[in-house]
C-alpha cells in the first residue's frame, strides 16, 4: 500500500505526529522521518528521493514559517514531489499553512520552491485554534482524494485492514488500512480513546458511502473485540466479507446449525441492565461476575455457551450463532423495560463484528475488554445508526 509522504520541519515534529495518528485512524499510512522513516544510517537524501518517487501516492507540507528556510525540504523533498507532480497529474501535493495564512503560503513558496503551494490542495491552520477539529478535517479531505482517484479499481468489493492490536500484511486489494494501535498502548488508553477510534470508523464509513455506494466490504486485521464490535455497527449497512485466518467469512451466507447451552439467571427486578455472556474460545461468567458485582445490577443474566468444539465454528455456524442470540435478546427487549445491554464475550473477531451489524436497533450496548482477570468497561454504544 502506497503511502503519503509528510514533509515539515523538525521542531513541529509534535503537531505533526497527532497529524499522523489522525491520518492513520482514516485509513491513511503516513511516512514520517521521525516515526519509522529514516533510520541511522540510511542515506536520507536517497531514502527521501526514492519513498517520495516510488513508495508515495503524494506530500503533505506542514507549511510552518520556518520549513521554507531547510535546504533539505527544499532540494529534496519539494522538488521530488513536484517532479512526481509533471509525472503524474494524480499525485497528491497539499499544503497545511499553519500560523501563516494562504497569502504568505503563496509568497514564500514562490520565493523559495519557485512555485506556488497555494494552487495546489491547501487547509489553514490558523494561530490561537484546537488543531485537533483541523486534523480530522485533513485527514478526510486526504481521504476523499484517495478514494476518488480509487474509484476505477473498485467493482462493487472494497477492501480495508482495521486492526488496534498488531498489522498484519497488506491484501493485494486494499484500499485504506486503519491503524489505531497507538490509541490502544496502555490500559489509560483502552479505556479513553474509543470514541476517537468510533469517530475515525464512521468517517471512513460516510466517505466510502458517498463514493461507492455500498460496495461489499472484506476487512481483515486484528482487532480487540471491542473494535470488532464497532466495525459491524458502522458498517451493518454493508454486507460483509471478515477474514478469520484462512477463512472468508461472509455476512450473507448461509446458516449452519449451533447447538449452545443457554442458561438464564435472574437478577433485580427493577433494573434495567440486561448482560449477555457469549462463550466459545473460553468460559467468561467467573471474570463477568467480578464486574457485575462491581459495577450493576442486571434484571437477567443470560450466557451462551457452545457445546461444539470451538475449532468447528466457522462463517456458517458463526451466522447461525448470532441469529440465535440476537433473536433472544430482541424478544426480551420487546418485554422487558431494558436499556442497556452488557456483552461480555470471548468469541472470533468475525462472530463479534457480525454481532455488531444486528444491534442498530436494539438499545445501548456496554462492551468490555478481558484484561486477564476481569472485564474492563470500554464503550457504551448509542443505539440506532452510526
């Protein structure tokens, strides 16, 4: 996968480094020199040249007074980007005027590069504002441009890497790779940073819709099953395709019949939290009930327990799973005064982001994260569409 080259200063190494996390929770992979670029060693000239020539759908000029002022930018990195730009009239050149408007934009780069940024793809920053809002502004107009310049490879199937724990290799056919492993480095983090990561997903979800349609998604990566859960409530409109290891396990296909053992335990009768225990890869109610004695009193506990050897389970089986329990849980809703439904479970990637796409229309739901002994409360997730 091709990558966009980040070109600034190195005192604002800082902004543009929250410019890059930003980037990569859109789909984008960033190439910075002080984050996995240039190594010791390396010849910076010769790596610049040939990342921007060879490795690069386009350059991002963080545009502070002061890069106009390094050679290296200057004789290196510019003047490859512009000599990509004669060769290719798609190739991304932006410009980020940040504490200078579009007026010194255009004079210090006519002046210094000998021509003029500000024709080109510019978003200001101007002094005294949230950089934050700006970023995420950045990051989907790049977005935009990338799946706009996409649109004659895509034939009716999209496919992405989204993954908050390790990458793994690119498919062939990938178009974006959502990476949000540095939200997810700590247990602060778990706990903090998915409304940021929600809010990534649903960018990627408006901008694909809005220049495809709704092409058949096939999304590989690995994933808490926090965000599994996340990728098939934005994306419940699509239809499917996960890769769960070897496999392609599709949102659409037929239904193998599971047999699950299905316990109910009663709980307090004016409560108004349901929890949904799901085990299939390991037994989950002794860590659920650490938090739940903790944390609320649900009117039931119900808990799922498949009886198959979990090696078994595949798309067909998974499907069948999620029917099942879904039908319980929306029969219960439609009796019962619930309003927030806990899903503890310790299940595939793809079974937990099917699960996702059958919530939109059932009330909020409560995940956790397993962190060896218990579970850890990660999101509350709103009903109705995302």
């Amino acid at each position: 996968m091709k990558v966009l080259f980040l070109s600034h200063y190195h005192k604002d190494v800082e902004e543009v480094r929250q410019l890059a996390t930003e980037l990569r929770l859109h789909g984008i992979v960033p190439w910075i020199d002080k984050d996995g670029g240039f190594n010791l060693g390396d010849n910076n000239e010769d790596k610049a040249r040939r990342v921007i020539q060879e490795e690069s759908f386009g350059l991002i000029l963080y545009a502070t007074g002061n890069v106009f002022d390094s050679p290296f930018i200057n004789r290196v990195e510019i003047q490859a980007a512009k000599s990509m730009k004669k060769q290719d009239p798609q190739f991304l050149l932006v410009a980020i005027p940040r504490s200078i408007d579009f007026a010194d934009l255009e004079k210090l780069s006519t002046k210094h590069f000998h021509f003029n940024l500000s024709d080109f793809h510019s978003i200001e920053i101007p002094r005294g504002i949230d950089i934050k809002p700006k970023f995420g502004e950045i990051s989907r107009h790049i977005l935009s441009c990338i799946l706009k310049k996409s649109i004659h490879q895509i034939n009716g199937r999209f496919s992405m890497q989204v993954c908050t724990r390790e990458m793994l290799p690119d498919e062939k056919d990938d178009t974006l790779c959502v990476d949000a492993r540095q939200l997810f480095l700590t247990e602060h983090g778990l706990q903090q940073n998915w409304p940021h990561f929600l809010q990534g997903l649903r960018d990627v979800k408006k901008e694909i819709a809005s220049q495809y349609g709704r092409p058949r998604l096939k999304i590989h990566g690995s994933k808490h099953l926090t965000a599994a859960f996340l990728v098939g409530r934005v994306f419940s409109p699509f239809q499917l395709a996960i890769r769960q290891g070897n496999e392609l396990w599709m949102s659409d296909g037929h239904c193998q019949s599971s047999s699950f053992q299905i316990e109910t335990l009663e709980g307090a009768e004016d409560s108004t939290d349901l929890s949904i225990e799901i085990s299939i890869t390991k037994r989950v109610s002794s860590a659920a009930e650490r938090t739940i004695s903790q944390k609320f009193r649900p009117c039931k506990r119900i808990q799922y327990v498949l009886t198959e050897n979990s090696a078994t389970i595949d798309g067909n089986c998974c499907r069948d799973v999620v029917q099942k329990i879904t039908s319980q849980i929306t029969n219960m809703v439609g009796i019962m005064d619930i309003k927030t439904i806990h899903i503890f479970a310790a299940v595939p990637q793809g079974l937990m982001m099917m699960l996702g796409r059958e919530f939109g229309a059932l009330p909020s739901v409560q995940l956790y994260e397993y962190d060896g002994n218990r579970y850890l409360p990660s999101i509350l997730v709103p009903s109705g569409a995302l």
